[in-house]
C-alpha cells in the first residue's frame, strides 16, 4: 500500500514537471506573438453610424493609403462602436486606446480637444454648400438670393457638427438632429425648408436615398471658410506627425488628387460654382484655430479666405 503511494506521489510530480515543461514552451510561444503584434501599432477609426453617409468611404480609403505611406509599424482596424462626430472626438480625447483617430470639420473647440493632421482632406469644399429642398418646393426658392431671403426660411443640420454653429452665427434659422438620413427625414416631412449638403456630399446622398421628392437648387450655394481634418489625441506626436508626412507624400506625388477626382470630380464638374449665386457666411468656430494652409485648397474655397 505504501509502496502504491510512492509510486503514485513519483508519477503526480513527473506530471507535475511535464505541464511545467508545456506551459514554458507555450508561454514562451505566446510571449513572442505578442510580441510580434505590439511590434505594430493599431491604428483604430470609426465605423460610420449612418447608411446615408457613404461619402466616408473616401477619408477611409484615404486614411488607409496614408497609413500604408507610414510604413509597416502601423495597422488599421475599424471600430465596430458606432457613434456620432462629437462622441467621437471625447473618445479619442479621453480613450485614445478606444480610438486612434477621427476625421471632421476643424473648430477651435475641436482643436482644443485633439490634434488635426494639419492638411484638409476636402480641399475646403466642405464649405461650399449647395442646398437640398423638396422637389415641390423648387418655385418658392427661385427667387432667393441673398441672406436676408434665406433668413426667412429653415435650415437643418447635425447637432453635433460645427456647421450648426456656423449658420447660427449667421443668424439663419436651423434645426439640429442626429443622423444624416433622419435630416432628409424631416427635410421630407416639410419640418423644415432646407438642408445643406457639401458639394462633395450631396451626389452620393441623394443616389442612395433615391427619392424623386428631393432636388438640389442650381443656382445658389452658401460658401464658408472650413476644413475636415485627420484628428489625433494631442499625445499621439509619433501617429500626428506619421500622417501628416505621409499626406504630404501622396500630395507630392499626385496619389492625393488621382483619389479625390476619383471621388468627386464629377460632382465638382456637375456644379458650376462661377454661375452660381453665392451667400458667403463667416465662420467664427475659425478665429483661434491655426491658419488653414491655403495651398491645400480648391479654387472655389480659397474665394473666401481673406490674404
């Protein structure tokens, strides 16, 4: 019986010292993979909250060749957290582990609260405004041309976007809402009068809510000085400064206008700017930001920048 014992405590401790043996080699496996993955930074960004909004599929593509110009260091992943602008912005600000990087229209309180990568993504074309309106109501704007006009009527925009802020600034009458399709929503619903959409935005939109009630105004626009920028936690130095010289690359070497005239170049063709009426507003959300590099811009944004 005892010798049974012995036998069974020898055969416990030579088990005992094989599991010890696998857990060695397969920890030290485990600790080289995780290795191998910390050797390359994940880059996260956000996951687009709105069906309607798939003109994002530019500064995604566009993120993806600039973190490509970074090197191998770097890997892009894709949040599966859907959120709007604003949450966005404090999650990187507060979490930069959650999020690595936004895009969006600069303000100075965005750029208190993060970094830009200091080259607009949109040529400043996100402020050149055309203006989307029920079909019906096409006669009842025919004869708007100035401010004054368009006070009498209402806008909609994001709640969270810096353009609400813009056209309120201008003391033209807006709504604010969540999502891009509820604001087509109420648009249709006759809850409000307009909505403005980008230039670069509006073609996409309007293709993919395929609806005959809307149409878009072919002989005014709203113009205003802005920029939609790459955005970085103001820590992430190595990342912030990454992406700017990689822009900078594809804009030296052209990769950068092949990608936006793929995008929006028939759209900038379809809009002619120098025939339209344009409503120029102020942007105050600009006043103590740092100058937008006016190199980087469309002919159409540099209008409104004084020199």
């Amino acid at each position: 019986m005892i010798h049974n014992l012995a036998s069974q405590k020898t055969l416990n401790w030579l088990n005992y010292l094989t599991l010890i043996v696998f857990f060695c080699f397969t920890s030290g496996d485990l600790q080289a993979e995780a290795t191998d993955n910390s050797g390359k930074k994940t880059v996260r960004y956000l996951l687009g909250h709105d069906e309607v909004r798939l003109p994002d599929l530019y500064p995604q593509h566009l993120l993806q060749a600039v973190i490509e110009g970074c090197g191998s260091g770097y890997q892009l992943e894709r949040s599966e957290i859907s959120m709007l602008q604003g949450r966005a912005a404090m999650e990187i600000a507060e979490d930069p582990g959650s999020l690595s990087v936004v895009w969006t229209m600069t303000s100075s309180e965005r750029e208190s609260l993060l970094k830009p990568v200091p080259i607009p993504i949109y040529r400043g074309l996100l402020g050149f405004r055309v203006l989307v309106v029920r079909r019906q109501d096409l006669a009842r704007f025919s004869h708007i041309r100035t401010i004054e006009q368009l006070k009498e009527l209402r806008a909609v925009q994001g709640y969270d976007w810096p353009d609400i802020e813009i056209l309120r600034a201008n003391a033209l009458p807006v709504d604010g809402y969540g999502t891009t399709s509820e604001m087509y929503r109420l648009l249709k619903e006759g809850f409000v009068d307009y909505f403005p959409r980008a230039v670069i935005e509006v073609d996409r939109e309007l293709e993919v809510l395929n609806d005959d009630s809307f149409a878009v105004l072919p002989d005014i626009a709203l113009i205003y000085p802005t920029a939609g920028y790459f955005f970085t936690n103001h820590s992430d130095i190595e990342l912030n400064t990454c992406l700017t010289q990689s822009m900078e690359k594809m804009i030296a070497n052209g990769d950068f206008m092949t990608m936006f005239e793929r995008y929006f170049g028939q759209s900038l063709r379809r809009y002619r700017y120098a025939e339209m009426a344009t409503i120029v507003l102020a942007n105050p959300l600009l006043e103590t930001t740092r100058p937008i590099n006016r190199k980087y811009l469309d002919h159409v944004a540099t209008e409104v920048y004084k020199d």
